[in-house]
C-alpha cells in the first residue's frame, strides 16, 4: 500500500511538471504569431515588439531580468501593398507569387516570354534570347530554376543584358526569406501553375532599404549549484515579418523553439540547476545567423565556460522524432541523449547529422564550444511560408521534448 502511495505521489508531481509546459508553449506561439508582432521581422519594427514582450515574459516568470544585446544590420523590405495582375487577374503575395527579398522598386506592364529550364532546345533558345537582349516592356519568365536562378543571372551579366524583370517558378510552394543586400536584377517567385501560358504581367511594388536596422539579442540565467560551468540553452525569435499584406507567422520556425526555451527556464527558475544556466534568445538568424554571430564575437559572459549549447527551432510537432545537428562532432553528447531517450521512449527516433551552418549553434561550435543543434521530424511542411501558424502546430510529443532536455542538461 505504501509503495502505491508513493506511485501516486510521484505520478502528480510528474502530471504537475510536465503536464504543464504545453498550455503555456501554445499560449506563446499563439501570441508571437500575433499581428501586433507582424512576423517578428523588419516591417513595423515587429522583432523588436517582439523582443518587449520576450523581456516581460521573462521577468514575469520571477526569472531574474533578462538583459539585452543589441546591434545593427542592413536590410531591405517591402512593407507597401503590392499590386499584382497576371493577365488582367489579381494576384495575391503569399499565395500565388512572392518577390525576391532582395528586389528594388517594380513598376511596368510586361509580356512574358516563356523558357522551359528543363527543355534543352527550350534552354538554347534561352541563351539566344539573352544574347539579343530585352525591351523595356518584356520579362523573362524562366521556368523550373528554383535551384539555378543564379546561373541565369550570371549569363544575364555575362552578356551585359540584364532584363527589367525575371520571373522564377516553383511548383510546390513558395519560400520567403531576408536579404541584407540588393539585388542586380529584380526578380519574382511564382507558383509555376498559376503563371503558366500567361501572356501580361502588371506589377507596383515597393521597398524600403534600412541601413542599419537595431536588433537585440535576450539572454537570462539562473544560478547554479557549480558555477564553473554553464550550459546554455537557445533559440531564435526572429522571422521573416511582412511582404506587402502578406505575413509569415513562423509558429513552428520557431515560436515554438522559443516556447520551450521559456518553458525551461520556468522550470529551473523553480529547480535550481546543477549548472548556471542561461538561456538565449538570438534576433537575425533568418538573416544570416547574425545575433549568434555578434554574441560569440561579443559575448556577454565567458562563453569558454559553456559546457554544452542546446540550440532549439522547429518544436511544433515531432510524431517523427527529432535531429540533432553536430551529433557526429559531439558523439558522447549525443550518445547520453539517445541514450535518455531509449530508456524513457520519449521519441521514435532520435537522428544524427554532422556539421552544418543552419542554425545559431555554428558560431558556437566553431570557436570550439560544444554545441548540437535539435529540431523536431513531422507535421505539414509549412515552412517560410504564410501558412506557418499557430493553429496548424499539433505539439506531438512536446511534453516528451520537454523531458527529454530537463534530463539531458541535468545529466550532463
């Protein structure tokens, strides 16, 4: 009887701790996806608001006052309607076509000249055209070249007959994402379906290059037992903001990374940690990994102290598992997570991959500090997107990633 008493006693302390972080991850995706955050990018200020409301979320959680980072970078936006008719047919940003990040000024009405990038005949005659050169009044439309959109602007160059206008196709979905410089020739994103055999194209489309746009990287700690060492936990809050009407929520990239780096820093707010630990919220990754960038070249606490970096993105549904990014390079460090993890079958599946420059635990690791890189395998592929919202996260298996990384950082 004692020994089932005892069950109990630490089944509700289990059901209290972990049953707990899920209202609040969804509560904070919901809100970082809000409008007044406008996609946490560079229209509206929206990473910065979003930052604000970071900072309180943290001092409201009695975690002790956060402190701020800031710095500054170049990058262009389009923050005015965009007007978009393809054969006298309104077209929606976000939904049928997108401009480049990295576009100027558009204005004109154009016919569009059609080129199959996958047909070599339809290929050569690509290359005579752009030999001959464009009218102000034409755009070349370039199909199937998601991967090769440099190729045909190199030979554009290479000829010194750079058209007003291309157009790129994609035939599953469009991809936004922040440029910091300008480009030489403006181009456009459409899904291939919709701008097939279209003759016209009307466009008015604005931007507005920000020189020095301020950010801020957050960074909080908890005091440990052993202060010798820190472990460090991180995500990115930053997203890709607003094209014209269009907004990119990024709920799964990553407002739900974010969601559970809050959710571990309430935890050992109310556990002291074996470890000071801190926990980073880095602005600019959409960018370029710029925040982990500037902290690691700026560090605001001895970073040769960091036993381990967890870098957290893409919480939002891990019915497939998760991948570890630098599992190769940390082996022993990956070997403990599998490890918690097959004794505890928190996870389907835990995978390992080698080194790669996709996330803010690069700069990290590059100067020799441990550092993984964790996302969660499933959901429905919205990625860079419109579609990326609150409501279509499913949370699989959140509360076991919730887990699975308490146990990891107490047992490292």
């Amino acid at each position: 009887m004692k020994s089932f008493i005892l069950f109990l006693s630490a089944f509700a302390w289990a059901s209290a701790v972990f049953a707990q972080p899920l209202p609040y991850a969804k509560y904070i995706t919901t809100k970082l996806c809000a409008k007044e955050f406008a996609g946490r990018g560079y229209v509206h200020n929206g990473v910065n608001k979003a930052a604000d409301f970071l900072v309180k979320e943290f001092k409201k959680n009695k975690i002790k006052p956060p402190s701020t980072q800031s710095y500054a970078f170049s990058v262009n936006t389009h923050p005015d309607a965009i007007l978009c008719k393809l054969d006298h047919q309104d077209m929606k940003v976000g939904e049928s076509f997108l401009l480049d990040a990295g576009a100027r000024n558009i204005k004109g009405n154009f016919q569009l000249l059609h080129f199959n990038f996958q047909d070599s005949m339809e290929k050569i005659l690509l290359m005579n055209k752009i030999k001959m050169g464009f009218t102000d009044q034409e755009a070349l439309v370039v199909r199937y070249t998601s991967a090769r959109q440099s190729h045909v602007i190199d030979s554009c160059k290479a000829y010194a007959h750079l058209p007003n206008l291309i157009v790129f196709t994609e035939e599953k979905k469009l991809t936004h994402t922040i440029h910091t410089e300008l480009n030489d020739v403006n181009s456009l994103i459409f899904i291939d379906s919709i701008i097939q055999n279209k003759e016209l194209l009307e466009i008015e489309a604005s931007h507005q290059w920000i020189e020095k746009f301020p950010c801020k990287n957050i960074i909080a700690s908890i005091k440990g037992k052993n202060t010798d060492s820190f472990i460090v936990y991180s995500a990115h809050y930053d997203h890709l903001g607003m094209q014209g009407d269009a907004l990119f929520p990024g709920a799964s990239d990553n407002a739900s990374g974010v969601s559970m780096i809050l959710n571990l820093a309430n935890y050992f707010a109310k556990n002291k940690p074996n470890y000071t630990t801190y926990f980073i919220l880095f602005s600019g990754e959409e960018a370029g990994l710029l925040g982990s960038n500037y902290f690691t070249t700026h560090p605001t606490f001895p970073i040769e102290k960091i036993k381990m970096l967890v870098n957290i993105d893409i919480m939002g549904n891990a019915e497939k598992g998760i991948t570890v990014v630098n599992g190769e390079v940390y082996k022993p460090q990956f070997n403990l997570l599998a490890s918690i993890n097959a004794e505890n079958h928190f996870l389907p599946e835990i995978k390992s991959r080698g080194k790669a420059a996709n996330s803010d635990h690069y700069f990290f690791s590059e100067r020799g500090i441990p550092a993984i890189f964790i996302y969660s395998m499933g959901g429905q592929g919205y990625y860079h997107d419109i579609y990326d919202k609150a409501d279509a996260l499913q949370f699989t298996h959140y509360e076991n990633m919730f887990t699975l990384l308490l146990e990891f950082g107490k047992r490292l």
